[in-house]
C-alpha cells in the first residue's frame, strides 16, 4: 500500500467529490481512495475549516489533519502526494516535496503563478527527476481521459485520414477578464491541445485580454493542422469544445461533448459525400481514476515517461504567456 497525501484541501483537492452530477472520482482525496494500491493517510491546509470537512468527508482522524504541509511530509513520508493548493503556493511546495524526496508528486495546473517562476523550477524538476528520485505529474486530466486518448487514437491512425483544423472554443463566464480564462483555464486547452496535435505555434491574437474587450481569437498552427483558438465572454455557460476536422471525418471533444462523423456518399446529394454520425459514446473517461493509476505506475518504476510532466505543464503556459503577450491592451 502507498501512503498518499493531500496538499489543500479545497475543490480540487477534496470537496468537488461531492458535486451528485459529476463523473467520480472528481477530486485528488477521491482519486486516492478509490485506488486500491492507495491509502488516503493525510492532508493539509492551512484553512482549519477546510481541513475539519476533509477530515470528516473521508473519515481520517484528528491526528491525520495538518495546518503546515512540511510537518506533515515529515511526519507522514507519503509516496504520492498532491499539491492542490492555491496556484501562488504550487512552486513553494513542490520546492518542499522535491527536498523531502517524495517519491510522486501530482501537481495541479497552472503549474506556477508566473512563466518566470515555472521556468526557474524546470532545472530542479530535471535534476530531481534524473536522480530517479522523484516524478512529478501535472494534473492536466484530459491526457488520462479516455475519449481524448480514443482522438489521440483517430489522429495517429489516420483512420479518418490526416488531421487539418482544430478549433478550441473556451467560455468561461461573463465578465472574466480573457486573461484570467487563458492562465487558468484555457492551460487546459492548450495542454491537450499540444497532447493531441504537436507544439503550438501562435502566428497572431486578435482582442483584448482586458475585462471589457470582447471575443478573443488566436490562430496558428498545432502541429501539422491549423488551429483557431477563441476565449470569450458573455455566455451564461461553462462550455469547453475541441472541433477536429479530418480529411474524411470530424470530432467534436469537451466538457458534456463527444460527436463524431465520418465521410460516407449523402444521402441528400447525389454525387456528394456528407459527414454522418457514428455512434460511439464515453459514458465513463476515467481523469481522475487514470491520473492517479498514473502516479502508481510512476511510483513502482520511476523511469517510465511520464504521461503529463512538468515540462508539459510549463509549455503549456508558454503558450499562454505568448498569447497574452501578443494581444491587444489599451
Ligand atoms: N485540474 C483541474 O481541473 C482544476 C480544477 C480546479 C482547480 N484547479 C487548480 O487547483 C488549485 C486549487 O484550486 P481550487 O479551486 O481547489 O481552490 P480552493 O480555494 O477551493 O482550494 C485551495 C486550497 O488550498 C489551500 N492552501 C492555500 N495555500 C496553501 C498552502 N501553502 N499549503 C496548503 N494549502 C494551501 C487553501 O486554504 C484552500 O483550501 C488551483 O491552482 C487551480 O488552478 C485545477
């Protein structure tokens, strides 16, 4: 059994598990307790309040729940912990467990409040990682989804032939500065983007990032495909879409999403082809529960390659920091 610890026990970390709509687990605690090489044995956080609900969500004693994240690495040596702690905190504390040695560290996204701050920490996560030490995982849960790994699938056998376009749409409320989306959210979309496709190149951002500025778009390449991007407020939803258009077919992937069509003769033109519906459906994608056999995997060989590194998670952000950059400001 791997002891498995928690760092911030906020939604992510711990009270997500308890949303009735969503896929389970949908949380790290929930993930670790439904492992059963896993032992959920602690967590930590400095908002005694939280950490009291986490302790009673998962029935762990007093004696398992810290304030301070190093006493409990001390006290408690997990082999997997996660680190689900504000985004400002990820790098302090990936800094302790990388001095404590923990064997797996699972780290949310994005993976550092700053491209400064993650690209300065590259050159440790590598050195920890070449001593075999240490695996560090960005829980950039798509790459652990199966119905982004069956489009992975479809790209890489061609079955619908080569890949041409991709076209992200992100919504993420109303007013949110685009900014705001694009370092927090739209992480997420470039990662599986870049998981699917190949490296990102941005050629030109068209809004602002601003509160206020309106639609944002960028375009380039990823890969060998075109790519469109557009993160924009106004709607009422949440709506997170991948659109991949295929020589002789299409995928619509994201959030509450999955259409697939493959080219077959119209049945409402003669002589013409039209894209039908192919009935596959992803009733369960397994994020959490893949990401977390992941960290097992990682923690009994640690020179396998890891599915989701921090070096990923800081291409991701690379990504972001350009776009940002290259867009409008007043
Ligand atoms: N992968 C995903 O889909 C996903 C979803 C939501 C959030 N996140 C990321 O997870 C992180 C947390 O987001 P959240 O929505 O759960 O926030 P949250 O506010 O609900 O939880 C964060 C918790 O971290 C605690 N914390 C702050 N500093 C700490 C420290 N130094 N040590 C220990 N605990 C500390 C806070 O007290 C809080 O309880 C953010 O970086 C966010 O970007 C990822």
């Amino acid at each position: 059994m791997i002891d498995y610890a928690l760092i911030g026990t906020g939604r992510i970390g711990t009270s997500l598990e308890l949303d009735k709509l969503r896929e389970k687990p949908a949380s790290h605690a929930g993930a670790a307790r439904q492992n059963k090489e896993v032992r959920l044995a602690a967590g930590a956080d400095p908002d005694a309040e939280k950490l009291t609900a986490f302790g009673r969500q998962w029935r762990l004693p007093a004696d398992c729940l810290f304030t301070d994240p190093a006493v409990m690495l001390d006290r408690v040596r997990p082999g997997i912990v996660s680190i689900a702690a504000d985004t400002d905190a990820h790098i302090p504390l990936l800094k302790l467990a990388l001095d404590r040695k923990i064997p797996v560290v699972i780290l949310e996204k994005p993976v550092a409040a700053t491209l400064a701050e993650g690209e300065n920490t590259l050159p440790l996560v590598e050195a920890a990682e070449k001593a075999g030490t240490i695996r560090v995982i960005v829980n950039h849960e798509r790459r652990f989804s199966a119905d982004y790994n069956h489009a992975l699938g479809l790209i890489r056998s061609q079955c619908f032939g080569r890949l041409l376009t991709m076209n992200g749409r992100l919504y993420m409320g109303k007013t949110r500065a685009i900014e705001k989306v694009l370092w927090h959210d739209a992480t997420h979309m470039v990662d599986i983007i870049r998981y699917l496709a190949g490296e990102i190149t941005v050629e030109r951002c068209f809004g602002s990032v601003e509160p206020g500025g309106g639609n944002w778009f960028a375009i380039g390449r990823a890969g060998e495909s075109s790519l469109v991007m557009e993160v924009s407020p106004g709607r009422d939803h949440l709506h997170f879409e991948l659109d991949l258009s295929f020589e002789r077919g299409r995928l619509r992937i994201g959030n509450g999403i999955f259409e697939e069509g493959e080219s077959r003769p119209s049945p409402y033109y003669e002589h013409y082809r039209s894209l039908m519906p192919v009935s596959r459906r992803f009733k369960k994608t397994g994020y959490f529960s893949g990401m977390m056999a992941h960290a097992v995997e990682l923690y009994h060989d640690r020179a396998l390659p890891c599915r989701s590194s921090f070096a990923d998670g800081l291409a991701a952000i690379r990504v972001i920091d350009g776009m940002i950059h290259a867009s409008a400001r007043p």
